[in-house]
C-alpha cells in the first residue's frame, strides 16, 4: 500500500467516522486500527516483538525525514554564506 493510497484510505475513513464530524469515537478507532494493520501487513512491516507480541516498524520513515531535513538545512546554510551580503536570502541581508 503507497504511502498516497493509505492518506486517502484514512481521509475516507475520517471524513466517514470522525467523532468531530458527528461519527461514534469507537467505530472511528476501530476502523483506523484496522486500517493500520491492513498497510502495516501489506507493507511487510510486523515482525514478532516481546510475548509473541506483533509490533509495526515505524520509526525508519520519521528517521529518514529527520535526516533529509537536516541535510537540506546544513545546504541552505552552506548556500546562504555564498551569497554576497547584500543580496536577497543572505542571512546578511542589509545593515543593522
């Protein structure tokens, strides 16, 4: 399941069940649970944690997001101090 097909499921799922929206909070949890464990077993994501307990890898895809933004900061900085003073987007930019 992409990432663009699971955002829709659960717009769906909120626009039909959201308790705000008028829907049971119950039914609203249950089916976003089960819409969890549809995208983590399509995924291939579970694996069998503690107790035979099954737990979804969720961390990898925050950890990517965190290292990209990080690296897309240091570029614009490195970017920023190439640009002449006095120049729109240089930290620089004018005389305090």
């Amino acid at each position: 399941m992409t990432e663009d097909v699971w955002s829709a499921e659960r717009r769906r799922v909120a626009r039909r069940l959201h308790p705000d929206l008028g829907g049971d909070p119950d039914d609203y949890i249950a089916a976003m649970q089960a819409l969890e464990q549809r995208r983590a077993a399509a995924m291939g994501a579970l694996h069998h944690g503690a107790a035979g307990m099954t737990v979804a890898h969720t961390t990898t895809g925050a950890r990517a997001v965190r290292l990209v933004a990080g690296r897309a900061r240091s570029v614009t900085t490195a970017v920023r101090r190439r640009i002449p003073r006095g120049w729109p987007g240089a930290r620089r930019y004018g005389q305090l």
